[in-house]
C-alpha cells in the first residue's frame, strides 16, 4: 500500500511540474504571436491559471454553505504563495533579482493604485459590519 501512495504521490509532483512549465511555455508563446509583453501575460493569464483552483474550492465551499472554509482557503493560499516564492527565490538566487525599470515604473503604480483603493473599503466594511455581503464584495 505504501509504495503505491509513493509512487501516486511522485508520480503527481512530475505531472505537476510538468504541467507547470507546460502552462508557462504556451502563455509565452502565445504572447509572442499576439504581440504581447511576457510581463503582461505573466500578470494576467499565468497568474488567473493558478489562482483558478483556489476560486473553484472556495465557490464551492461558499455555496455549500461552509463560508469559514471558503476565506481559510483564500487566505492561507495567498499566505502560502508568497512565502514560497519569497522563499524558493532566495534560495535560487540569494544576490537577488534585476527588475527592469520598466517593470518598476508600471507594476509599483498599478499595484499601489489598486492597493491604496481596496485597502480603506476594506477597513470601512470591517468597522461596520463583520458579515459582508454580495455588495461588499462588488464594492472590493
């Protein structure tokens, strides 16, 4: 029973990975051919593709009416996530890693725009309501 649950297990990490940098490779190409930068395609369809998982589990965990599940889900992968690419690109590359200027000049703005606009929402629906509803999430 153990060296089948070993080989399953090693067996899903290969497809895994292989899946992974299968989905990398066509979203790459896929730019090219339409003309897009490689940073926007790693920021839309990359990022939607692996995120996908989490929204089907804490849909369903939502409508089954298990709404604790659905934000444990949500938050404990976003907390793994950046801990485990903060974590695998230290150990990859300890000096660090060149951002292009281009890069900083769009991202950081579109990021601390977005950020700076959810956040208060955010706080403003936690003071008066500690139950939001589905128009808090269309606020967010």
């Amino acid at each position: 029973m153990v060296p089948a649950l070993v080989a399953g297990f090693v067996l899903g990490f290969v497809l895994l990975v292989a899946g992974g940098e299968s989905l990398v490779r066509g979203a790459g190409s896929l730019a090219r051919t339409q003309g897009m930068s490689s940073l926007a395609v790693g920021l839309t369809v990359v990022s939607f593709t692996t995120s996908a998982l989490e929204l089907a589990a804490s849909a369903d965990a939502a409508f089954s009416g298990h709404p604790g599940l659905a934000v444990g889900n949500i938050v404990g992968s976003n907390v793994f996530k950046i801990g485990a690419v903060l974590g695998v690109t230290a150990i990859v590359a300890p000096q660090g890693i060149a951002i292009h200027p281009g890069a900083l000049r769009f991202d950081l703005p579109v990021f601390a725009g977005g950020r700076t606009r959810t956040y208060p929402w955010g706080l403003i629906l936690i003071r008066h309501s500690l139950t939001p509803g589905q128009s808090d999430a269309h606020i967010l």
